[in-house]
C-alpha cells in the first residue's frame, strides 16, 4: 500500500460522489496540496473525453488521475490491478482521493442521496464522516451535499494534521509551514547528486578545449555548484539553513554521450537531511554549463537532475539504482 494519505468516497449511483470529489480537488488544490484521484468503474470506461470523469478531474487540477475497472486500467494497461498496486504506482502527491472500492479497508467518507432511496453503501461505522441530505442519527462529522469547503476542511484536518505523523509540512489551517526539527538528534549526513547537460559536438570540443569566450566552463560550474549549495534556504521556501561541513563539486565530459556529468556531494552533521543542497548544486553547475555556452549553443538540455544515494536520518540510507 501507498505511504501517501488516502481518503475515500463511498456512494451508489447517482449520489454525487464525482462532483463532490471535483470540488474538493479545486479547494485542496488552492492550499498548495498535490494531490492523484483514483476512481474504480465497474464496466468499460473512456478517458480524457470532454464531460467524462477523468476529463472532470484534470481540468479540476488533479495532478494525477487514475481509473481502474475489471477489464482496463488507465494509464493503460490490460487486466485489472488490486487497489494496492494502483497506490503504489502513484508517487510525489500530498493526498490520494478515491471514489469507489467500498469494500477496501480505507478511511471512507460516506455519501446518500435521499432522492435515490438507497442510503449509505455500509453499516455507519464504517465511515470516518457523512455527507448527506437525510436524516442521521450519528456522533460522525456530517455535512450538507453542498459542503465541499467544509469537506476539504476535514479531510485536511483528519488526514494531513492529526493522524499522519510524518506529514508535517502544514499546520493546522492545512498551509505550508518548514518543520520544527530541533527535537531530532544530530547525525551524520551525507547526500549525493547528479545532473547532465546535453551538447552538440562542436560545443563539446569547445568546452573540451577551453575555447569558449566566457571561461572555462568546466571551472566556473563547480564553483556555481558550491554557491548553489550554500544558498539553498534562500531559494527553497521550506529548507532550513544548514551548516554544511563540506561541499564536492566534480564535472567530467561523456564523449559518447556529448555531455558534461556533473555530481555534487554535500555533507554536515545536523538534525535534517542535505538532500536540496546537493540537488541545488548539481542544478545550479548545469545552468552554469548552459549561460557559459549559450552564446554558440541555445538548444542545450539539462536533463537527469537526481539523487543518487544519501545516509543518515531516521528515514535511513538511500541508493539510487543507474539504469543505463
């Protein structure tokens, strides 16, 4: 299962299950939230058809949307996948919103209709709140069919603040906040980070020789790579400012591949990781590498900005596997 949040939306037919989601998908998306919808149909579906659900919730702002049913899976595979499987695919949202699969142990929100004379899908236990038009007799979070403000609320307030203990990156009002971390232990800290940046043969052997008017490109990046790392906070809104106990630039020239590898490894004994800095270096050398040869090349690309392996934390090491 996915280490993401997850709320679901549990409803028959004809409730109002997708237009509740779509309106809860716009106000999340105004807190900054990323956020994948998820949608389980019990027959053929088609996607991204104006008017359709997929359509619906992208133009909502869904970073990622999702639907499965027993004969496809969007994005688009052949057979169904488990619920499990769906969530482990979706990856760098806050929060995943799911609109069916009543029967998988998810918190769930319960919806009916009293126009469709079929109540909720499950005994009211089963719910985490209701959203309804009828009459309930319940201690649950209940809210109108037309809530979708206060049903954001809760979800932010129920699945972002109080139960998940490592998502800690809003505050109550569900706003970006930087973690406080001065309860964590001082460790060891390492991270390592890559980028490469894409030339044309004539600018490699420009690069390669030294020839570009600028300067040597190779020099000038490493030292934008340092500067880079030591101003991370002022260009990462959430970071903390770190003393940083050492940061290695290296370049070197792919012949094969017509690029400049760039790595940056930066460390520190401190309470948070130094992840940014590393990315930031290995980001800020690249666009070095590019203003230094933009004069004879603008179609330079900058692409595989990674990290490639760090340690320490309480979220433990890391070691990215290269594919070729």
């Amino acid at each position: 299962m996915s280490d993401i949040p997850v709320i679901a939306f549990a409803a028959y037919s004809g409730t109002g299950k997708t237009t509740l989601i779509e309106q809860v998908v716009r106000i999340l998306k105004k807190k900054g939230l990323r956020l994948a919808v998820l949608k389980h149909d019990g027959h053929r579906f088609e996607i991204d058809h104006e008017g359709k659900d997929s359509w619906r919730f992208t133009k909502a702002g869904a970073d990622i949307t999702m639907l499965s049913s027993s004969e496809q899976t969007a994005c688009i595979e052949k057979g169904e996948l488990s619920l499990a499987e769906l969530l482990g695919k979706i990856k760098n949202v806050d929060l995943i919103l799911v609109e069916g699969y009543k029967n998988e142990k998810l918190p769930q929100i319960g919806l009916a209709r009293k126009a469709t004379g079929k109540g909720f899908t499950a005994d009211l236990s089963r719910f985490v709140a209701l959203v309804t038009d009828c009459e309930v007799n319940t201690d649950l979070p209940c809210f109108g069919l037309d809530e979708a403000e206060q049903v954001a609320e809760f979800i932010v307030e129920k699945m972002l603040v109080k139960e998940t203990k490592d998502f800690t990156h809003f505050n109550e009002e569900g706003r970006a906040k930087m973690v406080d971390v001065g309860e964590k232990p001082q460790s060891r800290r390492t991270a390592v980070a890559a980028a490469r940046v894409l030339v044309n043969r004539d600018t490699f052997d420009l690069i390669r020789s030294g020839g570009m008017k600028k300067g040597d490109v190779l020099t000038v990046a490493q030292v934008a790579g340092v500067m880079g790392a030591k101003r991370t906070p002022e260009l990462i809104p959430m970071c903390h400012p770190i003393l940083i106990d050492g940061i290695d630039l290296s370049l070197h020239l792919d012949e094969a591949r017509c690029s400049v590898e760039i790595e940056a490894a930066v460390t520190c004994d401190g309470r948070t990781g130094v992840e940014m800095e590393a990315l930031t270096a290995a980001s800020t050398a690249a666009l070095t590498v590019y203003d230094m040869c933009k004069a004879v090349q603008k179609d330079i690309v900058i692409s595989d900005i990674r990290l490639l392996r760090k340690t320490g934390g309480v979220h433990g090491d890391f070691q990215r596997e290269e594919r070729q």
